[in-house]
C-alpha cells in the first residue's frame, strides 16, 4: 500500500494519515458491530447538496417512481441522524435513467472501478454541470465489491480510487468526500481476495482525516472468524437473497446507522436554508379523533387519524405533537403488510412554488421490534389533479429475519427529495403517514415531533 500512498501527493491536496484521526470506539450489539467516531467539527453547516458513486449497491438508493427503494443506504443514514438532517438532493436530468437517478445518485451495476470512471464524465459529471449542481458531499459509496470478487490487484484498485479522488478534488475542491470501506461478501473465497478486502478497508480508514476525507466502515456484520465474509449463520440474513454481497434490509439499516455517524461528524448542527411552512408545525391544541370502533383519545388540531380493523389506536396529543400506541396486530403469513390506517396533515397551499419537499420527524418510543416502517406519502395537486408520491423506508424482504432493527428511542426523519407538479403548476399538498408491523405482529408506540413542507423552488 505503501506505493499508493506515496502518489497521493501534496498537490492533489489529500491527507493520508497513518490510521484514523479520531479515536474509534467499538460497540458490540448482539454480535453485530458498531463504530462510533468523535465528533470532528463542532459547527452549524447548512444541510449539504449530496451526490454519491458507486456499483449496484449505491444503485439500491436511487429514487425511483414508487419512491426510496428499501435497501437505501444513503436515504436510511439521512433519516436516522436523530432528528438532524444532514443532506439534500438537487434535481437533474439524468443522461441514462438506468444508471444515475434525478438527484445525482450514480449506480453502475455489476461494473469494476475502472469500468465506472471510463463513464462517469458523461454519465454522471455532465448531467450534473448541466444542472448547476455543486456537491458540498460526495459519498464513494460502493466501488470496490466488484473488484475484490474479481481478483483485481489492490494496487490497481487503490489506484482507480486515487484517479476518483483527484477528479472529485478538482472539480469541486470545496466538498467533503465520504468513502465507505467495502462491505463483505461470500465472493471473497480466496486468500488473495481476502488479503485484498482487508488493503482496501484499511486504506479507506488511513484516508479520515476529519476535515476533508471520512470513512464509514461496513464491516458491521462481518463474521468474525472468517474475515471478509458476512455473518451467515442459518436465520441472520445480513445479504440479500442470500448472494453473499448486497445488504438486505437488515444490513442496510445497520450499515445506515454508521454511515449516520460519520455525517454528524461533519457539523454538530445542519440547518435548513429554505422556507418551511405548514398548518400547524409542531402540531399543537388538542381536538377527539374522529369516530372508529378501534380508535380513541386525541389529535393535534388540523392532523386526523385514520380508522382500520386490523389495529387498535389510542392517540394521545401531546402539544406539541402527538403519541399513538398501536395495539392487537395479528400476524400475517407472508411479507405484505397489513392495513394499520394513517395520519393525514391537513391540505397546505403551496401556489407558486415550484419545487416542495414534505417532511415528519418521528420518534420510536417502544415496540421497535415489531415495527416495519414508517411511510410518508405526499399527495400533490396540481394541474392536472392530485397525483401521489412515496418516500417509503425500511420495506421488508422476503423473510422476517430480513426485516429491519429499529430501535426504542430512534428518531427518524423522512424527508422527500423535491417534488415538481406533473402537469402544470403545484397548487397544495396534503401528507400522510402509514406505519407497517412486521409479519410478526405485536404493537409498537410512535410520536410524531414535527411536520412541514419545505419550499425548495
């Protein structure tokens, strides 16, 4: 590695330090580990313009007409910052929708490092100067599994990295760059490979300076008496469908919640430089929900619960906010969820705006391990009538042991990429949310803090 190193030289302005800047502290949760690095810079920064690189697994986080796909690394860390909300999307015509999404994450399936550099300029780079998008983050977020599976040499792939690096440096030499180190695999069936996973990690770690270069480790899941490889002990399903690499659901968010700690590294405060606006933004008063043999209590005024058989609601407003404790679930025999109702934020205008992004900041208060997700769907009207969008999170796999850790006391945070009308001009929208039980069933409790929409355009 030494060789690579010394061709990161002072005048591509990198910093290679000899391991990681910041203490690192490991924490062991049910044989799975976490790192928690020391905060480096104790400062407010606006959220920052976020674009990301990578193979199929950064792929996995580009939006898509039905919304944030599941596994959405990228999506699943911005929402799981406790209630911060450390990035933002800038929307861009994408020169092959099969590869790169509309807010500049890039995923190029099943390709090697070198095979995604050779395109990026068009691909990726292009269609971002056409949109007058300046990144102050760019996430290398999955370059070297397919690599690694094919024996290339580390000096070649650690050299491809450098190539990135010089690229991104002089093209936007103001951004931070997150490199996340490779996840592990099954592929990695050789010593050579193996001996290769581990140059690549480590110099990813060697990289974190604190100031312009920080890593997100992933191995998390890894299985400790077999180096590189996943856990994958009968019933922990860390990849999906069982293929040894990408992240399942569960992986995904374990994986988020480092790459959440490595973005609250950056600054101690993000703050929103846009207009936010609502009916009633931390949801203040108090009025009785609306009728339904299995609902009762209280609601913020102008936010409304909706009723469903399959669930047993007591709401409590709390003004500000609001609880909702989610009771009697059955069990279900496969991965579709049932119907638990929803919370509807009363229709907002939003007339000469031309771009929007909804928002609700939830807390998991108990029952996490019986809670799916929770899904924000903006309904927008404009020109041509109401039209629906979807920012889903945390959607299951095919299993139960697939599903998502979530945690008591997580606070989470979907925020929607912006939304233009469809048709003519954005005239109001209206939210709602719709929390998902696992198959499992059992009830959970859930607080809303916060809701509104930001006027991004």
């Amino acid at each position: 590695m030494s060789n690579i190193v010394k061709t990161l030289n002072s005048a591509d302005r990198l910093a290679v330090v000899d391991g990681l800047s910041n203490k690192s502290k490991e924490i062991n949760l049910g044989g799975v580990k976490e790192f928690v690095l020391a905060q480096s810079v104790a400062v407010k920064r606006r959220r920052m313009v976020t674009v990301a690189i990578g193979n199929s697994i950064t792929k996995q986080s580009a939006w898509t007409s039905s919304g944030i796909p599941s596994r959405a690394e990228i999506h699943q860390a911005n929402a799981l910052c406790g209630g911060q909300v450390p990035m933002r999307f800038k929307m861009m015509t994408p020169a092959d929708p099969t590869k790169c999404d509309r807010y500049g994450i890039y995923g190029y399936s099943q390709k090697r490092s070198d095979e995604i550099l050779a395109e990026i300029q068009t691909q990726w780079l292009d269609p971002l100067d056409a949109a007058g998008i300046i990144p102050d983050l760019v996430i290398i977020h999955a370059l070297f599994e397919n690599d690694l599976i094919q024996g290339i040499d580390p000096v070649v792939i650690l050299g491809n990295l450098t190539k990135l690096i010089r690229i991104i440096r002089a093209k936007w030499p103001g951004a931070f760059i997150e490199l996340v180190c490779p996840r592990p695999s099954t592929s990695y069936n050789t010593a050579a490979k193996i001996a290769a996973y581990k140059t690549v990690r480590d110099f990813c770690l060697a990289m974190d300076d604190g100031i312009v270069f920080f890593t997100s480790r992933s191995d998390v899941y890894e299985d400790p008496a077999n180096p590189g490889w996943p856990i994958m002990t009968p019933g922990s399903n860390w990849t999906n469908s069982d293929d040894g690499l990408h992240p399942s659901t569960k992986s995904t968010v374990a994986l988020a919640r480092v790459q959440a700690a490595t973005k609250l590294r950056m600054a101690a405060v993000f703050i929103c430089e846009n207009k936010i606006i609502s009916n009633n933004f931390v949801m203040t008063g108090s009025q009785a929900v609306s009728a339904g043999a299995n609902q009762s209590g209280t609601m913020p005024l102008n936010v409304t619960v909706g009723n469903s058989g399959n669930v047993t609601k007591v709401c409590t407003a709390e003004d500000p906010g609001f609880l909702i404790s989610h009771n009697s679930i059955a069990a279900t025999a496969g991965p579709a969820s049932l119907d638990l109702g929803f919370v509807q934020f009363a229709s907002l205008s939003v007339s000469g705006s031309t771009q929007i992004s909804p928002f609700a900041t939830f807390e998991i208060v108990s029952g996490a391990e019986n809670l799916r997700n929770i899904v924000l769907k903006p309904r927008i009207t404009d020109g041509g009538g109401q039209q629906a969008t979807s920012a889903t999170l945390g959607l299951t796999d095919a299993t139960t042991e697939k599903e998502p850790d979530w945690r008591n006391g997580d606070i989470y945070t979907v925020w929607h990429p912006p939304i233009i009308a469809l048709s003519g001009a954005l005239v109001s929208v209206s939210d709602y949310t719709y929390p998902q039980a696992k198959i499992s069933g059992g009830g959970f409790e859930v607080r809303c803090l916060n809701h509104g929409v930001e006027i991004v355009a």
